[in-house]
C-alpha cells in the first residue's frame, strides 16, 4: 500500500516539475526567502523516532503518525529504528546556526530576511565633548537652579606635624683677616695727618694697614693730641690675629706713637661645613604637607553623610617654621608645619546630574542629533574658591559620544550604494554624517560591485555596546 501512494506522489512531483512557471515582470514582488523550519519534540530520546534514507535509492519509510493513528499496526516490511544521541546533536547545532545569523559579541547586526550578497561593517563615529561649568555650593540653594549645589561647611581641623632631616649642603669659608682699632699719638703742637692704608708692623713681625687717614691734633702739653683709626692684618687665618700692644713704636712723623691698645681678632682659616639648603626645607615641608593633608582629608571624609562628597582639594592654610634658615652652618634640620582646614560637603547625585546637563547641552550644540553618551562620564573639579562660607567651583565633564546607526539609517544607506562600485559605495559612507569607517565584503565570484537590490545588502554595525 505504501508503495503505490509513493508512485503515485513520484508521479505528480515529474509532472509539476515538467509544466513551466509563469514569469512576471511585476517588480512588486517580494524576493524570494530562504526559510528554515526547526521542530523540538518535548518526548524523552527512546519514544522520539526517525526515518533514515537508504543508500540504494529505495525510499524511506513514512513519518510516524501522530493522535490516533500512533496506535495502528506497523505495515510489514518498514524499518524503524530509534533515534539515539545524533537526533538532539542534529536539533542542537540547528538552533546554534540560527542563533548565529541573528547576534554578535560586541557587534549590533541588522538582519535581513532576503540572502544577503553583500556584508558591509560600519564602525559609528565617537566624538569626545569638555564641557565647563561653574556650580556654587551652599547650604540653601534655590529651588531648579542649576548653578548651585546643596552643601554644607563642615567643622574646621587644625593638625601640626614635625620632622628632622640631615642637611645635604657643604658650606666653605675663606680665610679671613685679623681686624683692630690703632690709635696715634701727636707730641708736636701742630696738627700732623696720616693717610690711610699706612703700614706698620709688630713686635712679632705682624704687619698691619690701617684703613681710615688719622688728623692728629696739635699737642697741648703735656697732652698729645690722639687720633684712633681702624685696622686690618695683610696675613689672613687664625694666626693673624695679635695681641694688645704688639704694635707700639714711634711711627710715619716726627714725634708719632702708633700703638694698639686692644688685641686684632677675627682672623680664621678656610672652613669647609655642612650646611642647610633650601632643597632641605623644601622637601621636607613638601612631605609633611603631604602626610597632613592625608590625615585632614581622613578626618574629613569621616564627617561625611550617606550620599554626601568631600569638595577636592581641601581648602587649607599653612605655616611652617624651622630651627635653620638656607646657608646656615647645621647637620640637622627641624621643621615644624601647622595645618588648619576648612572642609565642604556636597550631594553626589546633584553635581552629577549638573555635569550631565551641562555636557548634553554641549554635546547638542556641537555635534548636533543622533549621539548618545557611551561609557561613563568624567568629573574634575578644576578650581575651588572659598569665600563667605560657599563655595565656588569650576568643575569640568569629559564624555565619550558615539553615533546612532539604528536599521532605518542602514535602509537608506543601503537605497544609496546599491548598484554601485565597492570603491563608490566605500566613498559614500565614509562621506556619510556618523561613520568614522567602512569595509565591505562581497561574494567571492570576483563580483566587483553591489546587489542592485538593497534588499541583499546586510550591516553589521561595530560599537561599544555588546
């Protein structure tokens, strides 16, 4: 029975196939489609069966019938075997081949019903915006000012730190000379002078020159006149300075004492000495300044409330003192810096939403439709003034704007290039508001220009969403 209803099947499929189709012109006409139907039976993998093809041309056996008619005897002669693991194998790589036309890890595809004979790759432009904005933070903020920002003062810290650091310079003093006071006597009773830069030597052969011309006064016996000039030794280091009187002999004029009554001191030798930089006492205040403003933005933070910001940085003055000023003689250096700090808290949620407003409207303003923000947005706060108790902060955004290519743009894209060149078409999109890059990829039957057919032209879309 089964072979006379495939005869009489066979026949009818040679007769349909002889009788030619009616052809059209008519461009209406949908193309046409490829349709792929998958069945998935909820039966458990013994009651599931399957009819094989035979390799000798016979044909095979009929499908399993269904309701009713499962329960009617097998006709003698059919084969049925059961489907073992290959059946799930088969439906399991089906519905991966689906799957795969339609999604992409990082990819945005738009598919097409119509057999594609053409894939082209867009890569969407992404544009960076900065946009600046000044926002004042005070506790009582009018109501929908985007100006201003709710926050609060929080109670003010002072810290103080020391520490101690080994000087890094070397200092060098030159030899020095001996300096003194040498006083003339006058037994004449006329004025006699003598000009500077007078020699006079000592009992221990130390020679002096004097450095100021002496006016003697005329004597009024049985007084001299006197006159004291000052002094220095020609010889330097320490063994150029001289006892009193080691100068006191008649000298320069007639009846002219020099001597003197004091001893000449101040001579030293070269000296070679460690000594305080500015390096010194920069660096080291550079570090206590870091370690307190840590410590102050700690004990800040710690005041905050849920939902609430610390203003950076932190509004602080300094003082600093030393125990040694730069080119003093010293091995050590002690450096003591006072911090006092005036924190600020803000609600993160509305500098965020402030920002956002500020570089959306930049955004549209500079780029126009069709972008959206990928990623995450970035907040600097470029300058902060305290003054009066608020806050005023200069605070900048930087987002990354990526365009839009949704399926109506690739649907024109595609009425554009159609019928044209890979080189004409690769021009057009490039030229096209929003594509940063193209490629496209064509049969490999050395076809050199696109499907007249839009329909046949696929896009695949690259961006930062996957």
């Amino acid at each position: 029975m089964y072979q006379d209803e495939r005869a009489e099947n066979k026949k009818q499929e040679n007769q349909e196939e002889s009788s030619p189709e009616p052809l059209t012109d008519d461009a209406s006409l949908p193309p046409p489609l490829t349709i792929i139907d998958v069945y998935v039976m909820a039966h458990s993998v013994e009651e599931v069966q399957a009819v094989e093809s035979t390799l000798d041309g016979e044909a095979a056996d009929p499908p399993q019938a269904s309701g009713p008619a499962a329960f009617m005897p097998e006709p003698s002669g059919s084969r049925r075997r059961h489907l073992t693991h290959r059946h799930p194998l088969l439906v399991l790589c089906l519905l991966c081949l689906l799957a795969g036309g339609f999604a992409g890890i990082g990819y945005g595809l738009f598919p097409l019903l119509t057999p594609a004979t053409a894939t082209i790759t867009l890569v969407p432009a992404v544009k960076t915006v900065t946009a600046t904005t000044i926002l004042a933070v005070t506790p009582n903020p009018q109501d929908n000012n985007p100006n201003e920002l709710h926050g609060r003062l929080l109670p003010s810290l002072s810290l103080t730190e020391t520490g101690t650091v080994a000087t890094t310079g070397t200092g060098r003093q030159e030899a020095t000379r001996a300096t003194g006071l040498i006083t003339f006597y006058n037994a004449l009773p006329v004025t006699q002078t003598i000009p500077a830069g007078e020699l006079l030597t000592g009992a221990d052969g130390a020679q002096v020159v004097t450095d100021q011309t002496a006016i003697l006064p005329p004597a009024q016996l049985p007084t001299d006149g006197v006159a004291t000039v000052s002094a220095h030794t020609l010889a330097t280091g320490a063994a150029s300075d001289i006892p009193a009187r080691d100068i006191d002999a008649p000298c320069c004029r007639a009846y002219v004492l020099a001597t003197n009554l004091t001893p000449f001191t101040g001579g030293q030798d070269t000296k070679v000495f460690p000594m305080v930089t500015q390096g010194d006492l920069d660096n080291e205040t550079a570090q206590l300044r870091t370690s307190l403003s840590q410590s102050a933005t700690a004990a800040l933070t710690a005041q905050l409330r849920p939902g609430e910001a610390l203003v950076q940085p932190v509004s602080c003055a300094w003082a600093v003192r030393s125990d040694h000023q730069p080119g003093d003689e010293a091995v050590e250096l002690t450096v003591t810096l006072t911090e006092s700090c005036q924190g600020e808290a803000y609600q993160q949620s509305e500098l965020a939403q402030r920002v956002s407003q500020a570089l959306t409207s930049a955004a549209q303003r500079q780029l126009g439709r069709g972008y959206r923000l990928t990623g995450a947005m970035q907040t600097t706060i470029l300058h902060l003034q305290l003054k009066n108790g608020i806050s005023t902060l200069v605070i900048q955004g930087v987002g990354a704007w990526e365009y839009q290519i949704t399926q109506a743009r690739c649907r024109a894209l595609a009425a554009r290039i159609a019928g044209k060149s890979r080189q004409q078409a690769l021009l057009t999109l490039t030229q096209a508001q929003g594509i940063e890059a193209a490629s496209i990829a064509l049969p490999g039957n050395g076809t050199s220009s696109l499907p007249a057919d839009p329909a046949r032209i696929a896009f695949i879309v690259v961006n930062g969403t996957a």
